[in-house]
C-alpha cells in the first residue's frame, strides 16, 4: 500500500500567505491595539510574540508524510512542506523489514497527530521511531493503521 499527503502542500501555503497577510494588517492598524498596555513597545511584543507563536506552531504541524508497504520493506518518510525540494533539513526516514514491526499506535492530540512504531533490531532490543500524521486525513490514516496491524498479526504469529 502506498499513500502520503501531497494535496495539502497548497493548503498550507495559503495558512502561511494568510499569516502574512494578518502581521501586515496588524502592522497597519498598530495604533488600534494601544489599549493592551500604555506601552507601545510592550504592545508591539505581544503582537509580534503571538504572531510567532502562530507561525511556528504551523511550521512544526506541516509535515509531509509518505508510507509504502509494497514489497518486502516498508519506508515511512516525514519531512517538512515547504522547500523541501531544495533542503532537506527535516526529513526524517525510516525503512525497515516487515517481520521486524512488533507494535505501533496512533497518538491524536488536540492539535497533533503522531504515530509511533516498535521495531525490533537484531539485537533483540525494541526501537521506537515517531512520526508526525497530523495533515493525513482520517481515511488514510485507518489503511495506514489496518496495513501495520496485518503486519503486527503476522509476526505474532506462532510458526510451526
């Protein structure tokens, strides 16, 4: 099975172009929010701080996410929406045997979705790698889950 979340890259682009838009309209009527505090600059700060609060918390959600269980290896790959064609500074990649994955579970948050997976390596030892869903949708995320679960079925299985 193969699927990834592509078609929400110009979502957000437009969140992105929206947030822009807001810190120059609130750069304009600045002079309407002098009631927060007699202090132009502290209110300038209170601005400026939620709008990067805003942004970045928009900037660690957007997450591209691609998973492929064609075959014998299974490859998950999360990495960062934007210039991600030209820098790769966020991917993160994780390609592993099927017979390798002893569990994973879904985790919903209120604005973050992450799913973990166990796999074991050679050694025995249980690794643990984290994977940010969040942009997935609903729909994708259930395959994703009913793919995983066949596989955790067939490495519990007893083999004879």
């Amino acid at each position: 099975m193969r699927t990834n979340n592509a078609q929400v890259k110009n979502i957000i682009i437009s969140v992105y172009f929206i947030l822009i838009v807001l810190a120059i309209v609130l750069a304009t009527v600045f002079s309407a929010f002098s009631h927060l505090t007699s202090n132009p600059l502290l209110t300038f700060l209170i601005i400026f701080g939620g709008f990067l609060v805003l942004f970045f918390s928009v900037h660690a959600i957007s997450k591209y996410f691609e998973y492929d269980s064609d075959g014998i290896k299974v490859v998950i790959i999360n990495r960062g929406l934007l210039l991600s064609e030209y820098l790769n500074y966020r991917e993160h990649k994780l390609e592993f045997d099927k017979h390798r994955l002893s569990a994973f579970k879904f985790k919903n948050y209120v604005v973050f979705k992450s799913l973990t997976l166990h796999i074991n390596n050679p050694k025995g030892h249980i690794k643990k790698e984290t994977f940010n869903v969040t942009l997935v949708t609903k729909k994708k995320r259930r395959y994703i889950g009913q793919s995983l679960s066949k596989m955790v079925k067939n490495n519990t299985k007893p083999t004879n």
